[in-house]
C-alpha cells in the first residue's frame, strides 16, 4: 500500500516533532464533536476516504516517533445528516450544527501533552513530499472479529481528548492496526452493499472504553451523496 505524505517538523524548546500528513486529505470526509454528548464523536466518509484515513492509521502503527496529523475542518457536509433509517437517533444523532475537528493520532509513548498540539501545529515547517509504503500484510484480516473482548482494551487503551478543534486519539501500534479495519472494511463492503441491495447505509463504532457503559465512541459512517450543506429528513 502507498500513501502520498508531507512531513512537517516543528521545534517547541528542545523538543522537536515531526508530523505526518495524508497528501491531500480525500474531500468527502467530515469529522465532527457531538457537544451534547459527551465523548462522542462522528465521521462520515465516501470510500476513497475510508481507505485513505485506514491506511493513515497503519502508518500510525509503524510511527511511534510522529504524530500523524489528518486536517477535517472545514469539509462540505453529506446529504444525510444521520443513518436513517438504519440507526435510531439515540445512537446516531443528526449532525447538523456541531463543531468540525481534525485528526490527530499519536502513541503514548512519546508522552505528548495534547495542551502542546496548538501550539506545535503553528510552528510546523511547509513540509516535504514523501511517499510511505506499507505492506499489505499490515492490515489486519478484516474477516476477523476485533479483539475488543475481556480485557484487551485494557491493555491496548485508547486515549481521546479534545484540544485547538482537534480530536486527539493516543494508543500503540497493536492497537491502531486493528482499528484501521473499521475504515478498511468500510471502504469495501459499503459501496459492494450499494451495488447489490441498492442502500448504502454501512456504519461502524469505534469505542473507546471497554465498558460500554461509558459511551465513549467514534461512530464511523459512511456516506456517498455530499451536497456541501445538510437537510432534514
């Protein structure tokens, strides 16, 4: 698999940071903060930008000294402003007038405090083109179940918080692989489901607690109709 990047550095007192972007970020993909729920986010994305933002998360996998940086601001909308009629609102709200994030993913390793990304994003230098190859046996096989039984989100957690209209989700390798099959998998069977049964509702949920209790999640939607504003249903 290629990935067009640019990569950026920037010097924040004797750190210095190297930043990872997709070149260019797909158009149709909208990332937005649902503000009247807690700790839950949305995406919708057409399947160029599934795939696109998947294999972002693999390079993730294999950068644990950068930060990979996916800018979502100021995206045209899809025309559906949630899963109707598939999901009901509770657990898939309308997304009609929420803040748009970016997207930022990073290991826990580097012991990166989010309160710094505003200010390491202004200092980021223009960038030189690059091309990153991973091996297709980096994804994982998108036929088996994720392992988010027992305890393995407790050993692979996945941090999110919330700084300068970024969304910034910290984890490690094993553990941003397996979630990039939530936009591989996306990529695929959502347009093969419109061709057979004519609906192109496909979604998945990225949780972000083991407890589902807790609420915490990415729900990943995707989308194929984008006018640039939503409707109402």
């Amino acid at each position: 698999m290629r990935l067009p990047i640019t990569v950026h550095r920037a010097r924040l007192g004797k750190h210095s940071y190297r930043v990872i972007r997709p070149r260019p970020t797909p158009p149709n993909v909208v990332l937005r903060d649902f503000r009247n729920r807690h700790d839950e986010y949305d995406i919708r994305l057409d399947a160029h930008a599934a795939h696109r933002i998947g294999v972002a998360w693999l390079l993730a996998a294999r950068s644990p000294r950068s930060l990979v940086h996916i800018p979502l601001r100021g995206r045209p909308t899809p025309v559906t402003p949630q899963c109707w009629p598939r999901c009901l609102e509770w657990c898939c709200p309308p997304a009609r007038d929420e803040r748009q994030l970016d997207l930022l993913l990073l290991h826990r390793g580097l012991q990166f405090r989010p309160s710094r990304w505003k200010e390491v994003r202004a200092r980021l230098d223009s960038g030189r083109p690059e091309t990153a190859e991973l091996p297709a046996s980096d994804a994982p096989d998108d036929e088996a179940p994720l392992p988010f039984e027992e305890h393995w989100m407790d050993q692979h957690p996945l941090r999110q918080h919330v700084y300068a209209e970024t969304l910034l989700l910290t984890g490690n390798a094993p553990l941003f692989r397996e979630l990039s099959t939530h936009f591989l998998e996306l990529a695929t069977r959502a347009p093969r489901m419109r061709s057979l049964t004519g609906k192109a509702h496909h979604c998945n949920e990225l949780r972000f607690h083991q407890d589902p209790d807790k609420g915490s999640q990415l729900h990943i939607t995707y989308a194929d109709r984008w006018s640039g504003t939503d409707i109402d249903l």
